[in-house]
C-alpha cells in the first residue's frame, strides 16, 4: 500500500524543531556610544537608566574626529548593536576633519552627535536658547551662573542636575538646528548641535 503523504505545513515528528534563524527573532535595543571625551559626555550618557531589556555600553576613547570614527567603525564590528553613535566637538580641530568625519561616519551607519563647538552647548540649552557662537571658557562661565556651583569640564551629576530642564534643551537644539535650513554646514554654523537626536532616542527605552 502506498505511504499517505503528510499535508504541507504541519512539522515531522521524527525531527527536532531549531529556534528560528536569527532575523526571524526580534532585536532588543543595544546601544554603542562612544565619546570623543574620555569623562565629560562620558558621565552624562552613561546615567540615563534604561530598561532592563535594554543594552547600552558607552565608552570614551579620547581620540579626535576622523580616528574616533574610524575607531567606532571596528567596534561596530564586534557586536550586534541596533544603535552606534558617536559624539564629538568641533574645538579647535581642523574644519575639512569635521565635516570629514561626519560624512565618514554616515557613510558607515553610524549616527552622529556632535557639536559645534562644544559639548557644553547642549548644557546650555538647558536655560536658554543661543544662536550666537561663544568659546567653551565663556560656556564654563555662564553656567557656573546658572547652576549656583562652579561647573567643570568633567563634572559628575549633570545628567540629574538637569534633567527637569531637558525637555527646554531638546526644545532649543531642534530650533537652532531648522534655523540653518537645509544648507546647513557642520563645521561652519557655530554654534549648533544633534546631541538632541540621541537623548531623544534613549528618551525611548528609559524606565
């Protein structure tokens, strides 16, 4: 007698069922940032408390531009991060090495968060909105006024200290940003600044 075949689509007993292929399992979010300072964002980035679920490995390698990218393109490698930023000023770097590595990092996947010309724009944005460039010693002074304390490059507590405020800094980042327009030039519009872009995505997963 002839062997009934078994209707399509129901599995055979006789094999063991595997875990699906890897793209067919949901990816958590695991972040890679990796910080041209080896303290000041460092510090900032690693206290947003993200969900347990939720990878985040923030590293500070004190390389400048064009190497921090290059750099973060191998760490890239290592791992299955959903999300690789990294975050670095303009300072007193040559121009063409700015817009260089921003070009560069796109071209690899990598998101940018940098700031022209200090980190310590995004901090400011916090109290007021500013669309004049300034040096990073003036940005020092006017935040010692607005905090109460005299504030440090490498300054511990910014993140929570600042928080209530946070939602004013995105604020006023987004508008100095739409107000270069699409003719927006990194390196020259000073001052300006995408740190907004990855609060607003760990805004996302924070608990």
């Amino acid at each position: 007698m002839a062997r009934t075949p078994k209707p399509s689509g129901l599995p055979d007993k006789g094999k063991k069922q595997g875990r699906p292929p890897n793209d067919a399992r949901p990816l958590r979010a695991y972040f890679l940032i990796v910080c041209e300072g080896e303290k000041t964002e460092l510090n900032y980035f690693r206290r947003f408390r993200v969900r347990a679920d939720v990878k985040k490995e923030v590293l500070g390698l004190g390389d400048n531009t064009l190497s921090l990218v290059e750099r973060t393109c191998e760490l890239k490698q290592q791992d299955e991060y959903t999300d690789v930023w990294v975050v670095f000023d303009r300072d007193s770097f040559p121009p063409e090495r700015f817009n260089e590595a921003i070009a560069l990092a796109h071209r690899r996947d990598i998101k940018v968060a940098y700031s022209n010309e200090a980190f310590e724009l995004w901090y400011w944005l916090h109290f007021d909105y500013q669309d004049t460039g300034i040096s990073r010693a003036n940005y020092k002074a006017k935040l010692t006024k607005r905090l109460g304390f005299p504030y440090e490059k490498n300054a511990l507590g910014m993140y929570d200290c600042l928080l209530p405020r946070q939602p004013d800094a995105i604020r006023n980042a987004r508008r100095l940003l739409d107000a270069y327009g699409p003719a927006h030039n990194p390196e020259r519009d000073n001052p300006c600044t995408t740190v907004h872009l990855l609060v607003q995505e760990l805004n996302r997963h924070v608990r």
